[in-house]
C-alpha cells in the first residue's frame, strides 16, 4: 500500500522529513519526472518505506521549471540523498539548493552542457556532439601524498570504472569513483515501450540480478493493476530468487578468496557456483535464469524431475560449501586479511541507506524478504544473519549464513510447491495511464526497488530502478580510507558491487 | 685450466638459461594440478618468450635510457649468477670466481636496475611495485647472506664450490635443515610467491614484481620474464645443493644426475604446493614472515658450531 503526498516545491523538505522519521530504512530512492505533458511542472519523488510490512511512502513535490527548476536539496537532513540529487541534476537540470556538491555524476567530461538526457524533449535518436569538459574527482594536497589513477580498464574481466586513490605511502586517505561509464539509458529507451518489450530491458540490466530485476519489475506492474498472482507463480518465483542468490553468494566467497591469492577456496567457489549455474540453465534453460518471470506470474513450471535435481544439487552443493566455509575458519593466514580490514561503521551504513550484505555486516538488520515481504516470503520464517563489526570478515559470514538460509527457504518452498495449484500467471489487464507502481525484491546484493509510472496505450511513461548497487557504492569511499592500498581489491570484492546496476 | 673454467661457466650458464622456462612451466603445471585446473603445458613459456622477443616493445615517451637498458642488465645479472652457480656435473674443476657473494650482489644490482626502471615512465602502478620491492628486499638480503654464511662457516670458505664440496662431505644435521628451512622462505620471496607476492594476479594494486614490469612489452618483457626464470632456477639449484645436501650431484654419474634432477623438481613441487596452501599476507606482516627465516638461519649458525 502507497501513501502518496504531494507538496510543493519549498515544502519537499519538511514533508521529506516527516516521512524520514516515519520510515524504517530511510530514504529507498530519489529521482525525477518530466510530468510537464499531463500538468506543466517537473515532479520530485522520494520514497520511503513506511514501519508496516504493507506501506510504503512516497513524496512527490512538483517543480516548475518556468519559475525556477530547483528544489530544496535533502542531502542535509538525509545523506543517502547525496547521489541522487547529483543524478537528478544531471539528468534533468533540475538544482537542489543547498546542496554542496553538485558535480557531475552519470554524464562524463564529454556530454555538453544543458543537455538533459531524461527530459521528454530530448528525443532518444539525438546524435549528441562531443563536449570537452571538466570531470572534478576529490583529491588531496600536501607534502608526500600522491594520486594513484587505476582504471577504468582494469586487467581482469571487470566492467569499467575509474578510482582516484590520495596516498600517503601505501595508506589510502581518500577515494573517489568514477563510475557510469557504460551507462546504457535504459530508462529513457522503454519509456513508450509496452509492458511486456521492456520486460526484456528490466531483466537484463545486471546478469548477476537478472531474476531480482525481473521480479521488482514484475511487482510493479501487478501493483498497478492489482493482479492476484497464483501460489505456485509465487513459489516459483521464490526458488529462483534464492537459486540466484545461493549461486552469486557462493561465487563471491570463491572470488573473495582470489583477492588474497587462497587458490583453494578460489577453485571450490568455481566450482561450486558452476554446478549451481547448470541447474539454473536446467531449470529455465538459461544459467543467468533469465525468462522465468513474467508479469502475472511465471513462464515455466517445475516438472517432478526438475525437484528432484534441484534437491540433490543442494544436498551436494550444501556439504561441500560448508567443508570450504570450514577451511576459511580454521585458516588464520586467512582470517588475518579479513579481519578488520575495510570497516564501515554502523552509523555510516545507516545514514547512507547501504543495504543488503553490507548493511546487515554493519549492524543494520534490514532485509526487504523478512521485512516487506513479497512474493512467497510471507509464508516462510526468513532468518536474517546480521553481524556488527563492519569488515571484510562480516561481509563474509553474512554471505556464508545467507547461503544455509537460502537453501533451507528453497527446501521449505519445493515441500509446498506440490500442494499447490497448476496455475502459472494470470493475464494482465490493460492499465490505467498516469498511475504509478513500486516493487522491490531483495538480489544477493541488497534491495532492488523499481518504480513505474504508466503512459497511454500500455506504454510506459516513466521507469526508475534503485539497484543495490546504487545505494551500497558510496559506502566504498567510507571503507576504503585507513586502509593499505593492497587491500582495496579484498574490500571491493568483499562489498560486490555491480557497475551495471549503475550503467541501467 | 683458465680457458677450461670459462667454458664450464659458460656451459652452465646456458644450460640454465636455456631449462629455466621448464622449470618455471612445471611449476605452473603443479600448481594446476593442485588447483584442480589443467593450466597450460609445461612448454608454453618457451613460446611466450618467443612470441615477446619477436614484438616491438611500446615505449613509453616520459621516460629515459634507463628504462630501456634495464631490462638488458636484469638479464645479463640473471644469466651471469647462472654461470656461477653450484651446479657441479664435472670433477675436478674450481672455478675461479665463483664466489658467494658475487652471486648475491648479480641479485642486488638486477634488482636495482629494474626498481629504478620501475619509477622510470612515472605510472603509479609501477612506482608502488618497486617501492615494495626495496621494502621486501631490505628484509630479504641480510636473511639470504646470513643462509649462505651458515654453509660458508662451515666451509672456511665463501667459493661456492669450496661450499658444495664441503656440504657434499658432511651432510645432514640438525643446522642444515634449519637453514633449508630459512632458505625456503628466502626462496619464496625472491621469486615473488604467495604469500610475499602473487605472481598470478591480475589485480595492479596488490602487486611488487609483475607491478615494476608492468610498462614493459614486447621484446623487453620477454627478457625480463626469462631472466625472472633463470633467476628462479638458480635460487632453486642452490637451495637444492646447498641445503639439500643428500647424494650431491659432484661427478658426472647417471645416479647423481638423476638425484640432482629428483631434487630440482621436488623444490619446484614444493613451492607449488606451498603457494597452494597460503594465501597472500598483508604487505606490513611480510617483515616477520622474512625475519622467521633470518632467525633459522641464526639457529643454524648455531647449531653448526662443533
């Protein structure tokens, strides 16, 4: 249930702030619509998750752009606002006031000035001309300190971003990112689409939360025409959800371990997560489980066979995860590297709206399954792991935790998959223009939230995608500094952020 | 006599030059192995070396002669400690200056030419790696020389073959294995391995060798790859001598070669299976990992006192 206000411009503050103290994970998501086709002005939507399972608050404050396209910045009161007013900014040239730090974000050195990609009348085909502009990235002065450039290519298999570490010796002191570099618009190319062409856009805005995206994206759909999705739609979806975390978070404890050279654990992780994989391509005929969702409920059922294989799968997955979670506990060499490395303090993760993994190894017990519950998750008790310390360690055992838990959840799910009807999907009715929608889902990294405001015809008018990703990259600045440059990699690894939940 | 010794010495000098790459190979393959991975056959270094000696080297504009020099004087420091190594397959010959620490400093000034190469192009990558390597080198050098002594010491001697004989005449002890155990360790950090360095990573920001080298391409880089290579394989021709001192290979026998050759390849398993094992350390931590091995070879000073 959405608890709309909308307010003025000047009032966005207080009404933000009414909402902030409302909520119980803070602001989720920030961002912009160029309303001025249905009634003239410029429109600012935050919203907030409310304390009920069921509610959700959003804020729209209408700016119009002929008086003064600007808006009182939140960033003061609510530091996770900091990004998305720098995207809003960008992308629309809409000014939050006092904000201090307005540098360009998404749109680099050579995008001209003025141009505003997300607003109705710049058209998606517009050949753009090349700008040379300037890019500030913080950095540091005084005696000794130096700049390390890396990226944005890398030498390994990573998508491109670029860091600016400030150096004292091997101590990092400041980093900034330079991120958006393969930004794909995809929000700007489905607006006009119909539901069911930028189905396949939503799902592959990032491979490793193909099923997350979909599923957000699904959900806002559904709420906006209030279909009922069948049980077994629901259960299904649930077993993919948790096969799409079971196998990123297995991946990324393999892959913690080839940033501090433990071939080992690199080799089982490999391993493990290719076993995981071929299920998926078993299960939905693709290893990055893509297809599966579709608005109303799910493409495919799961035959008897496929239930089989996917209990053996975990049985064998099960065992051999906990023999190498084993060889990392008992490894002091190990423990070691992780072990206070790259801390982000509770009150950090807090005030900048980190989520997933990242919050919940900082202390914050937030998790959208257990506490918006969507979906299947309802049904089940969904334990949530969550450990205080903040470092590279506790980022580690929440995924190791979140793994167990995820395979018991799917075990809950295939036991009731059988009592449930054979109904896949409902039809989706044709939907209301000018109405807005928002789903979540939680990915192996954090809380995806989609929003979605309907056009004419079944089109779309308006798609905005929070990824986690997006809320946890801020949070590298803040854990990275104090630390030796040699353990960047780990801390990077450790927080798993995605460049193209970022580039959506 | 003269003219005899420089033959040997050159015959020794290309002989490892020319199995270096084998035995870097073989390494690799173990590790593989170990990793549960196929990895690449033994001989793929070969054609990577020849594949980089017949490329242009891309060179950077911001830097001096001494970037393209060094990469010359790493190898001719490489091959030149290979000539002069304990590799004794023919009776009767000493060769002249075949001294210890001749073949310490051939390591230190290789070393040097390449750290200066790396601030050289002014890339922070490259600044790092040889920052690094000075820091580990600091540590590692006073560790090595005080392994060797403890052989010296017991040789009177600091030639290297006045050594191998007088290990090949005593062998065992409670000192020779705390000075294999130390020499082990050296090994490790001098050939940048786990858990002093990772030569198998692709991450620029944790890295000391392959960070120094990373400018470098084409004919350049395959000669100092090569010349890492040989330098591996002396190190592990001493350690496999010196301090393994069981059925010494002195004398040209087929049981001698085929000891000499069994060692040769249990210390490339070993630091196969070591590098397996550990994962790399936090950079500040190396020091007491280097200072373990100073302490052995202290130990086995000792213990070597009659």
């Amino acid at each position: 249930m959405i608890k709309n206000y909308t307010v003025s411009a000047k009032n966005l503050r207080a009404a933000a702030n009414a909402c902030y103290s409302k909520s119980k994970h803070g602001l989720l998501a920030m961002f912009a619509n160029d309303e001025r086709q249905i009634h003239g002005k410029f429109a600012i939507y935050c919203l907030f998750d409310g304390r009920n399972p069921e509610e959700m608050l959003s804020v729209k404050a209408l700016v119009d752009d002929q008086e003064a396209p600007e808006y009182p910045s939140l960033t003061p009161i609510i530091p996770a606002a900091a990004w998305f007013e720098r995207e809003i900014h960008d992308l629309f040239g809409l000014t939050a006031l006092e904000n201090k730090d307005l540098r360009p974000l998404v749109l680099h050195e050579n995008w001209p000035q003025g141009l505003y990609p997300m607003r109705k009348d710049f058209a998606v085909e517009a050949v753009v001309p090349e700008a040379h502009k300037d890019f500030p990235l913080a950095h540091a002065h005084g005696e000794g300190v130096f700049e390390v450039p890396v990226g944005p290519i890398h030498a390994g298999i990573i998508e491109p971003g670029h860091f600016r570490f400030s150096q004292a010796g091997e101590t990092t002191f400041r980093l900034d990112a330079k991120l958006f570099f393969t930004h794909r618009g995809i929000e700007k190319i489905v607006e006009g689409q119909t539901i069911e062409q930028a189905l396949f856009s939503a799902e592959r805005i990032c491979g490793a939360c193909s099923v997350s995206h979909a599923l957000s994206f699904c959900q806002t759909v559904e709420s906006i025409s209030k279909a009922i999705v069948p049980e077994r739609a629901n259960v299904i979806r649930v077993i993919v959800a948790e096969l799409e975390r079971l196998y990123n978070h297995i991946g990324d404890v393999g892959n913690l371990c080839a940033g501090l050279g433990f071939s080992v654990g690199t080799s089982h992780g490999a391993r493990l997560k290719e076993h995981l994989m071929r299920l998926n391509d078993a299960v939905t005929g693709n290893r990055f489980l893509r297809g599966m969702i579709i608005p109303g409920g799910v493409r495919y059922d799961l035959s008897g066979g496929l239930i089989e294989e996917i209990y053996k799968t975990l049985k064998r997955t099960e065992s051999d995860f906990r023999e190498v979670v084993g060889l990392l506990e008992e490894n002091d060499q190990f423990l070691d590297r992780v072990n206070t490395t790259g801390i982000l303090p509770f009150q950090a993760a807090k005030e900048l709206g980190v989520v997933g993994v990242a919050a919940r190894a900082s202390g914050v017990d937030y998790d959208l399954r257990r506490d918006k519950p969507y979906s299947g998750y309802a049904w089940i008790t969904c334990n949530v792991p969550f450990y205080r310390s903040g470092d590279v360690a506790a980022r580690l055992w929440v995924r190791v935790d979140e793994t167990l838990e995820s395979i018991r959840i799917v075990r809950q799910m295939l036991e009731r998959i059988v009592l449930t009807q054979t109904d896949l999907a409902v039809e989706i009715p044709p939907l209301e223009p000018y109405k807005a929608g928002i789903g979540w889902s939680e990915s192996a990294r954090g809380g995806n939230i989609h929003w979605l405001m309907t056009g004419k015809d079944n089109t779309i008018y308006r798609y905005f995608v929070r990824s986690a990703s997006y809320a946890n990259w801020p949070a590298l600045p803040v854990a990275v500094p104090g630390n030796i440059i040699p353990d960047f990699p780990l801390i990077n690894k450790s927080f798993e952020l995605c460049y193209a939940c970022l580039d959506r | 006599m003269f003219l005899d010794n420089i033959m040997v010495l050159f015959v020794k000098a290309l002989f490892l030059t020319v199995m270096a790459p084998l035995v870097a190979g073989l390494i690799k393959k173990c590790k593989a192995i170990l990793q549960n991975r196929r990895g690449p056959g033994v001989f793929q270094l070969y054609f990577d070396i020849a594949k980089w000696l017949s490329k242009d080297s891309v060179i950077s504009p911001t830097t001096s002669w001494i970037f393209k020099v060094a990469p010359f004087i790493y190898f001719a420091c490489a091959v030149g400690a290979a000539g002069l190594s304990p590799l004794i397959l023919f009776t009767g010959i000493t060769v002249w200056p075949a001294d210890l620490f001749m073949v310490l400093y051939l390591f230190v000034l290789s070393r040097f030419s390449l750290a200066l190469a790396s601030l050289d192009a002014g890339s922070a990558f490259g600044g790092m790696g040889g920052s690094r390597e000075m820091y580990i080198a600091a540590l590692v050098e006073p560790a090595l020389l005080l392994t060797m002594l403890t052989v010296a010491f017991k040789a009177h001697s600091t030639n290297i073959m006045d050594m191998t004989v007088s290990v090949a005449g005593g062998a065992g002890g409670l000192s020779v294995i705390f000075a294999a155990a130390a020499f082990f360790i050296i090994l490790l950090a001098e050939t940048g391995r786990i858990p002093v360095d990772n030569p198998d990573t692709h991450l620029e920001l944790t890295m000391v060798h392959e960070g120094m080298i990373l400018e470098y391409s084409g004919r350049r880089l395959g000669l100092i790859v090569w010349a890492s290579a040989i330098k591996q394989l002396v190190l592990i021709v001493i350690f496999s001598t010196l301090f393994l001192p069981w059925t010494p290979a002195i004398g040209g026998g087929a049981s001698q070669i085929a000891w000499f050759v069994g060692k040769i390849l249990l210390t490339a398993g070993g630091l196969a299976l070591s590098e397996t094992l550990a994962n790399k350390m936090r950079l500040f931590k190396v020091p007491g990992f280097l200072a373990v091995a100073g302490l052995l070879a202290l130990l086995a000073i000792v213990a070597g006192v009659d």
